[in-house]
C-alpha cells in the first residue's frame, strides 16, 4: 500500500519527534492545504463559502480552545460561548473605537481580552472539578450574555441591540464589512485557523502540554512531580478563552456580519462541546473533525429530502433533522467513545498492515 512507513528511518531524536515524521503524512497534508488555498476560493461558490467553510472554520477555531481546555487540561467547561461572545464584542468595540488599527492586530487584542476574562472564571478550577467546575463556567456563561445584553456601552447604544462589524481593508482588500467578498473573508478565516492549529499542536507537544496531561491524568501525582496545578490550569483557560475570543471575532466580522448577543448563547457552548467530543478528546485533528460533522450534518439531512424529490413541511423537517442529528450523535458515542480521530488512527494502523492481519 502506499501508506507505509517502511525504509523511512529517523536518525536524530529531532526527526523521531517531528511533527509529521511519515512523509505521507507530509504529503497529504501540503496537497490539502495547496487545495484549501488555491482551489477551493476558486471553484466554490458564495453558498458553500459563506453557510459552509467559513463557519467550519470559525467552529474549528472555538473547538481548537475547548479542546485545549477540556481534552488536554482536563477541565470541564460550559462557557465556550460566552467567551466567543466577549472576543466578538471585544472586536466589535475596538474596531468602532480605533478605526485606523489593524484588524488583525484587533482579532489578537480581543483574544487576549478574552484570555483575562477566561483567567477570572478559571479561579475555581484550583477548588472545584468535573461537574461543579462546569456548574461555574455555565455562570460565566449565563453573566457574560446578561453583561452585553443590559449594559448599552457594549453595543455602543444601539437600539436594536445589535453589532455589526464595520469595513475594513488589510493591504488593499476589504476583509470585514458588507462589500468584503466571501474569497477574502475565508481566506483570512483559512490562515487565522492555519496558524494557530500550528501553535496549538507545538503546544500540546512541549512541557505546557505535557504538564496539562499530568493535572489531567492524576493532579495528585503531577504536583507531587512539581507541577503547580493552579498555574497549569489558569494557563489552560486563558490560553482556552484567548481561541474561543478569536472564534467569536472570527464569527462576527467574518462570518455573520452582524449579530445579537444570542448568535452565542448556551446552545453554541453545547454545540462546541460536541464537536470536540465527537471528534476526539485530546486530539488536534478531532477538533476539525468534529466541527466538520456537526458544520455538515444538519445542512445534508436540510437538503436531503430535496435531493430525493420529498417535500416535506418545515417544521417535521427541522424536528426531523434534530432526532437524526441526535442519533448521530448517540451511535458515534456508542461505536467509538474517543471520536473520529481514533477512528482514523485505527483506520492508518490497518493500512500500514496491510494486506496481513494484526
């Protein structure tokens, strides 16, 4: 098979320890990358670009984060929306407020704004775990969304209690605002989420990682080692918080263009919060995997009885779509509790053997 590993030998520790050692590994990964980048603005349409990849690629930024949290750290958490909600409304204020600053620069500040405020809610984690830790980040929840829905300074007092992201240009192309084309936006979109996939699994490579599985596995043990719990998990959420952040600017000024503070209520945080479950637990790639099934599903089981020449009346299809999207869920859970990243491991594992048995 071609999937092979065979007369590929490592001679340094470096090359053992690298980020893709198999070169087809390496391969696939530069032919995905050359067809999400050079292709795909091409040959999609706005439809796929803008109710497809782009909010797939927003969800895998905020899954990016949880997973970082929760899949690596080990800490529970059910505020993934309220802190999109806070990078979003973070962008939203700066931008208004500083019209000749980047925008990009502006996407970092509010994901760092949104790593303080993660850090604030991330107090608890050093007292309390598993169910309570996530009673208390579904508070953050809850207060963040009552915070930017009462107080006017946050919308810049508007009546509507809208925002809407405002134009702006990076190197001559308008990337934000009604006139920015959906090529440009999912191109920035693609890079943001390039980049920091990049800085997450260097990341949960080295010692910050290492010591986030530690305080996962056994938090006794790894403090025992010298691992200091309460740094390593304040680390984890504000580090958590700051992709949530950038997700929640991703999502306004990308994406959706103008919102209420319900485009990120507690239905996202679940939303997210499957995605990195049914994509794998701490696993880079389950992040992506994940957003991709939950992105793509309910848009395939919307048009599916179009596509069989059914008509079906909206409201059975939208009741419809939820119990199988349910199901879905349920069966995947059932068939492999670690998601498609282990799915696809197992899947490498056998086409290395290939064609003799284990």
């Amino acid at each position: 098979m071609l999937y092979r590993e065979a007369g590929q030998f490592k001679t340094s520790y470096a090359a053992d320890q690298a980020l893709l050692p198999i070169v087809q590994d390496r391969w696939f990964l530069a032919v995905l990358l050359a067809i999400a980048y050079l292709v795909v603005p091409f040959v999609a349409d706005e439809y796929w670009l803008q109710a497809v990849l782009i909010p797939f690629l927003v969800f895998s930024m905020a899954a990016l984060g949880l997973n970082l949290l929760t899949g690596y750290a080990g800490q529970v958490s059910l505020g993934t929306g309220g802190f999109m909600a806070v990078g979003a409304y973070a962008t939203y204020k700066m931008a208004t407020t500083f019209p000749d600053l980047n925008i990009l620069v502006i996407f970092l500040l509010a994901g760092l704004i949104a790593a303080a405020v993660g850090l604030i809610f991330g107090i608890p984690s050093l007292r309390i775990k598993g169910f309570y830790l996530a009673v208390a980040t579904l508070a953050a929840q809850f207060f963040l969304g009552w915070m930017f829905n009462k107080i006017g300074w946050f919308y810049n007092d508007n009546p509507s209690g809208t925002i809407t992201a405002p134009p702006r240009l990076v190197m001559d192309f308008m990337v934000t605002g009604p006139r920015a084309t959906a090529e440009v936006r999912y191109i920035v979109a693609l890079v943001l989420v390039t980049v920091f996939a990049l800085a997450a699994k260097n990341l949960v490579r080295g010692r910050i990682g290492r010591a986030w599985m530690a305080v996962r596995d056994r938090d006794i043990a790894a403090e025992i080692i010298g691992i200091r719990p309460f740094q390593t998990k304040l680390l984890a959420f504000a580090i958590s918080s700051f992709y949530c952040g950038l997700a929640g600017a991703m999502s306004l000024f990308l994406w959706l263009g103008s919102a209420e503070t319900e485009a990120w209520d507690i239905n996202v945080s679940f939303q997210v919060l499957f995605m990195v479950i049914i994509g794998g637990l701490g696993s880079i790639l389950g992040s992506f995997l994940g957003a991709a099934f939950i992105t793509l599903v309910p848009i395939f089981l919307t048009n599916a009885p179009q596509m069989f020449g059914v008509n079906m009346a909206t409201d059975l299809q939208k009741h419809l779509e939820v119990m199988i999207f349910g199901g879905l869920i349920v069966y995947f859970l059932i068939v492999e509790p670690n998601g498609f990243a282990r799915l696809w491991q197992i899947t490498k594992e056998k086409l290395r053997r290939w064609p003799f048995p284990y």
